[in-house]
C-alpha cells in the first residue's frame, strides 16, 4: 500500500504515534481477596476506603481515568490521578518516593527502569493471566535482573522507510541488495541515514551494527544486560571494517555531511530510496509516497534496532502495593484498557490484539511494529548513559575516514575503563 498523506494528517498521526517502557504493604491488603477478571463484579476485591495516587501525562489521562473509573465501581477504592509533565516524572519520581511522597503508580519509559531499581524506588509487577500478549522485547525492556518491574503498554524503534514510486514495496533481501535498487532507482542518494553531523548517532545505525553480532552490552539469559561491552572484538571490528567502507573515504552512503534533517529533506524530495528513521519522521513525508520495512541486515545477522517502551511501575513505598498490582493486572491488561491508550495517544501498541486502522496509514504502523519485534531494547542500566559519547564519536571519526580496527578498538578501550571507573 502505498502511504502518500497530506501535511495536517501525517502530523497529526506522527505526533499522536510518539507524542516521541517492594516493601510496602498495609494492612489493608491483607483482608482484599483475589479477583479473576475486573469484568466478573462478583469476585472484584473489596477495597473500600483505600486510595490510589497514579502519575500520568495529560495524553494518557483520559484512558487510564475511564480504566480508574471502572475500577472504584467494582471495588470501592478511590483513584486520584495526577497529571504531570512527562518529563519531568522520572526525577519527581525518584525524589518523592523515598520520602512517601510519590504515587502508588507511575506511568514512564522502560529506560528510566536501571535508576529505579538502583534507587530501590519500583516494585515488581505481575502481569497477570493476559502475560501472553504482550510483546516479548517489552516485556524485556521492563525486566531488570530477570525480574518484570513495569508492565508495557506501548514501543517505538526505527524502520527502513522507502519511497515507492523509486524501489517499489518490497523489502530489500540485504543492504547490498537495498543499494543496489537505489543505484538502479538512479537518484543521487540510493540510501541515506542520520549521522547528527560529526557527533555520530549510534542510535540509528545501530541495526546494522547488530547484524554484524555486535550488542552494545551483552544480554543475560534471561534477556537482561549485563555491564559487559558486547562491540568489542573480531564482531564490532568487522562493523567498524564496515563503516569506514561505506564511509566518506570509501562508497559515499554514509556520510558525516547527513543530519536529521537533511536526510528528512532529500527522502522526502525524492534525492533518496532509502532511509532509516522513526515513526516520528513521519510529518517530514508529505510529498513521498512510502513504505515502512524492517532494516535489512549487512552483517549477515538480524538487523535488530533499540526498542523504547513505555508502561506503567510500582512505586516500592506505596501503601497499596497488592491494590496497585490489582488495577494493573485486572483493570489495565485488558483488550479493552489497551485500545483506549492506544486511541487516546496512539503509540506503537504492545499488547496484542489492539486495533490500529483507524490510522491515516496503517502499513506504515505494521512495518514499525515488525521492526520492533525483531529488535532488542534500550539498555535500561545505568551504565548506558556513560556510552553515547565514546560510542558517537568513534562512529563519526570512522565515517569521516579514521582507521576502523584502531578508532574502534580505542574506543571499546575506553569506554571499558570509564564504565570500570
């Protein structure tokens, strides 16, 4: 299907697409018995007189209030929900939990979960009979230690985004493979991709880093990271090999000259075949016809990008921690709860079944969805933070033409000691 949308519908959509994952308890819960289902009021748990607070962002408000309200007439509980800058949640969150001053529920990004947990301020969540339809990778990217602390409601990753009327709707087999139909296309630019300039953006060439094998930190088995350097050795310097060929000393498509913007102005200006960006490039593609695929693969591997999620946590002080579980569990992992967070801000949805097709353009939606489930997440640990910088610049300083063995075995050097540090 072709995707090609006026100015008012594809802002609309890419802004509503992103809009871009303990100890207490009271005495309370130790009378509430188990409910089955928030839809059989029969067997709802009685909760009168108990409260919970809930954080939410104004574009999340009116699903979780019909959710909230729901749940006060099945179990006598009273829901206030406070509406905050969503920016501002994850410092606030952190700040007023260990003084009792926080929520019982927060709505936040899956990568905020490392400095939750090594502040001691989220609980685990169970997510209850409805475990099975939720994306598998959210649920990683809400795991820490093997332990689920946040259940998801939503994902975002980048895609291959192609222009039709050049390359046609079929996904390309391999980078190789998706050069060569833009060279055949005859644009001036058969692949183009953000590089932020000379900063780097590991970020959005990490897809084709992982096909190389070359992990930012290695996964546990359990899916969750680890502190070690997974880019090091013959992998990472087989990507850096790579790199520097596809660079600016060597075939030209990648190119330090690129930032976000330009790569949104030759795609969309028909220069381009090919590009590799998120849903919330959309509102740049007003004059292209296009198709969103998975990133093909030039390692070799599966082409797997970061996968950022966002859901809900449990803070580790609420008083009502068993009653927070309970709206989570029976009143939030529902068909339904999930369908009114998808209309009221729709994100990539995490849970199964949700229905997207009142979307301008659905397929664009499936194919960033089909990105994401071959993906991986975002580090949510700590350490991620100390990686941009070294990782960035030693991609940049390749493209530009720098040694690859050398620029990226310094870089793995490094970062190695700064993380150790």
């Amino acid at each position: 299907m072709r995707n090609k949308i006026g100015m008012a519908a594809v802002v609309a959509t890419s802004v509503a697409l992103l809009a871009a994952c303990s100890s207490g308890t009271s005495s309370d819960e130790s009378s509430m018995t188990s409910s089955p289902a928030a839809s059989d009021t029969s067997s709802a748990i009685d909760a009168s007189g108990a409260k919970l607070t809930i954080w939410t962002d104004e574009n999340r408000q009116p699903a979780i209030e019909a959710a909230a309200k729901t749940f006060e007439a099945e179990t006598g509980a009273t829901v206030e929900l406070v509406v905050k800058n969503f920016d501002d949640i994850r410092s606030d969150f952190l700040a007023q939990v260990p003084t009792g001053e926080g929520p019982d529920i927060t709505i936040g990004a899956h990568d905020w979960l490392g400095a939750f947990v090594e502040g001691g301020v989220v609980n685990t969540v169970d997510l209850g009979t409805n475990a099975d339809k939720f994306s598998s990778v959210a649920v990683q990217a809400m795991s820490y230690n093997g332990q689920v602390y946040g259940m998801p409601y939503s994902t975002e990753a980048v895609a291959l985004i192609q222009n039709t009327d050049l390359v046609g709707e079929d996904a390309p087999a391999t980078f190789d493979d998706m050069i060569q139909k833009g060279v055949d296309s005859g644009v001036k630019y058969p692949f183009c991709i953000n590089v932020n300039g000379e900063v780097g953006d590991g970020y959005t060439m990490y897809p084709l880093q992982t096909s190389f094998g070359a992990p930012v930190f290695v996964q546990d088995a359990s899916g969750s990271y680890t502190t070690e350097v997974g880019m090091g050795g013959a992998n990472g310097e087989a990507f850096a090999k790579w790199l520097g060929e596809n660079g600016e000393k060597g075939k030209g498509y990648i190119s330090t000259t690129i930032d976000y913007a330009t790569a949104n102005e030759l795609f969309n200006s028909g220069k381009c075949a090919y590009t590799v960006a998120g849903p919330w490039a959309l509102s740049s593609y007003t004059d292209v016809n296009f198709k969103v695929n998975p990133v093909p693969s030039a390692g070799g591997e599966t082409a797997a990008p970061f996968v950022g999620v966002q859901g809900f946590y449990v803070s580790s002080q609420s008083a009502n921690a068993l009653l927070a579980n309970e709206f989570l569990t029976n009143y939030i992992a529902t068909p339904e709860a999930m369908q009114a967070l998808y209309d009221a801000d729709p994100r990539l949805p995490a849970f199964e079944g949700v229905d997207t097709s009142t979307a301008p353009f659905p397929d664009a939606i499936a194919g960033f969805q089909a990105s994401a489930e071959q993906g991986v997440p975002m580090p949510n640990i700590p350490q991620m933070g100390s990686v941009w910088d070294y990782w960035n610049a030693a991609e940049s300083k390749i493209i530009k033409g720098a040694d690859p063995v050398k620029t990226w075995d310094k870089m793995i050097t490094d970062l190695t000691a700064a993380l150790q540090g």
